[in-house]
C-alpha cells in the first residue's frame, strides 16, 4: 500500500502498526527509522504488510497510522490472503 500526502502541509509519521485485536498481521516495511516525514506533493511511502496463520483466527485487521496529520488518520480495514513469506 501507498501513504501520500495531498495536503498543503509536511506529515510526520510517528508510528505504523496494527491495533491489538489483530494479531496475525505484521508492517514487513518500511524498514526506515521512525519519524518518516512526508513532504506536501512529495513521493509516497509504500507500507508492506503481512498475514500469517496464527492462533487468533482473525481474518481482518486495522492498520493505525500515527502522525500530526489535522484531522487524524482514520485507521484502515485490511483483510488477508492465502499467507506468503510466512516464517515456518
């Protein structure tokens, strides 16, 4: 997935994970240090994400975004698909 920034002014990530009921997902990247700042118009940040059978049995999640961003990012629904890359 791709993070842009549209607006008019600089975006400062703080945080990229999944909210505690989703277990089985993962941020695979970006493997860059924290805070990423996200120019207006400036080239997007691409995220990879990852689902892999676990215990919990979910099938969906909420990636949260942390920023300054005015209003907040709205956490993101995400589903899964058949698990690649999955460590054994």
């Amino acid at each position: 997935m791709r993070v842009s920034n549209v607006g008019r002014g600089t975006v400062t990530i703080t945080d990229i994970r999944f909210d505690p009921g989703a277990p089985n997902f993962s941020v695979v990247r970006p493997p860059p240090p924290l805070p990423i700042v996200l120019p207006p118009g400036g080239p997007p940040l691409d995220v990879a994400i990852r689902w892999c059978p676990g215990g919990a049995g979910e099938t969906g999640g909420e990636l949260v975004i942390d920023s300054n961003a005015d209003p907040p990012l709205e956490p993101l629904k995400v589903g899964h698909r058949d698990p690649e890359n999955c460590p054994p």
